[in-house]
C-alpha cells in the first residue's frame, strides 16, 4: 500500500470545467510535488512545495492551480483544461527538498479532459 | 543542460539475469535512483547511488560510475513480476534553497518472459 494517497483515482472533465485533485500523506515529510506523466513518458516535474510554501514551479500554464493547505495535504486546482492536458498526474513526497532520500509517490490520478 | 539515456525496451526469460543500463549527463549531480513503475501504478524506489561501487538489495543491484556518467541495475532470478518499466532518475542540484531537482530518464520496459 502507498503511504501517500491521492484521490479521485479516475477523472474526466470538460474544458469548462473546475475540478480539485487531492494528495496526502501523514509520513511527517515537509516536502511535497506534482509530477505530470504522459503514456510511455517519464514523469515531469510541475510543482514542489516546501514547509507549505510554493518552492519551483516549472513554468506549468495557470490553468494548473497548486495548493498547499497543511503540511499534509496538497491539491492541484484545474480550470480550462485542454484535451493534451489529459495525463496521469503523480503526487509524491520526501522528508525535505534537500534529503537524498527517495521521492515516495501516491498512485496517481488519471485524468482526461474531453 | 541534462540528458538521460536508457534503452526503450528490453526482454528476458523467467529466470534469467538482465542488466538496464543508463547514461546520463547533468551539471550538478547529486545522486542517482532507479524506480520501477508497473504499467498504470505509481513508480516505486528500488536504489540510490551517490558514490561509485555496487549497492545490493535482494534480486536487484545498482553500479554508478560518476566519471563516466553511468550505471546500471541488475535484476537477477528474473520472475514474470518483474515485467515493468524501469526508470533512471538523476538529482541535479539547483538554485537557491538547496533544491536538488529529481531528472528521469524516459525508461526502460522490460518484458519477463517464461
């Protein structure tokens, strides 16, 4: 079982439409990020968050909206998506931006955008 | 700039040992990881190398040569499991904060065959 848990499995939305993706984790790490992964791709880094605080964002389009409420938790707020926008998106976490430890990930969300 | 090569697809008999080799080039190396991610799952940690030698875990090995830019994971006892994707990951350290950003390569899949 993953220790970081990523809610709702499945998702498909129109390009008008709003919708939340949800990450947790209750390992204590204080480091958590958005990766984006395309089929056959490697995942892409979005967004890192540190001690809550928004730390890289990778240049991602603003219809991608992070959020980091708690040390616990982190969402990813879409609106006007796009079609290619359609991707698994992987959340993961580690005890700091700095640690050599490894990322550990949740199961992701596969998300397509009709 | 960074650049991660690894062999798009490999196959092996149940049973038998492969080796998935990845070279890589980053102007700030601070580690290497290899995961396994199984098709439509989240990628799981199997190894770190930060210095030059062999680390074994179990089945699975890992050799990082640093000033060739290199390494390379072993699986051996191959089982029908063990068909997946296989991804070489480098940390490139970056920026302010101490933010060691985590690189993948595009992956190797191998197909375990009986």
């Amino acid at each position: 079982d993953t220790e970081v848990t990523q809610t709702p499995k499945h998702l498909v939305m129109g390009m008008t439409n709003k919708k939340s993706l949800k990450c947790e984790q209750h390992m204590g790490h204080r480091a958590m990020y958005w990766y984006k992964q395309k089929a056959k791709k490697p995942p892409e880094l979005m967004f890192v968050y540190s001690y809550e605080k928004l730390s890289i964002n990778e240049s991602v389009p603003s219809r991608f909206s992070p959020e980091c409420p708690n040390s616990s938790l982190l969402n990813l707020h879409l609106h006007a998506l796009q079609p290619e926008d359609s991707a698994l998106y992987l959340c993961a976490s580690s005890p700091s931006v700095q640690t050599n430890s490894p990322l550990h990930f949740g199961n992701g969300t596969r998300l397509t955008v009709t | 700039g960074q650049n991660i090569d690894q062999p798009t697809e490999m196959t092996a008999t149940e049973g038998a040992i492969v080796q998935i080799n990845c070279t890589y080039q980053t102007s700030g190396f601070n580690g290497l990881f290899w995961y396994q991610q199984h098709a439509g799952e989240a990628p799981t940690f199997l190894s770190y190398n930060v210095l030059d030698g062999l680390e074994e875990k179990g089945r699975f090995s890992s050799f990082l040569s640093r000033s060739k830019g290199y390494s390379y994971l072993l699986l051996k006892e191959l089982q029908m499991k063990d068909s997946a994707s296989y991804l070489c990951a480098v940390r490139d350290r970056r920026g302010s904060g101490g933010y060691n950003k985590l690189i993948f390569g595009a992956g190797t899949r191998l197909a375990v065959h009986p």
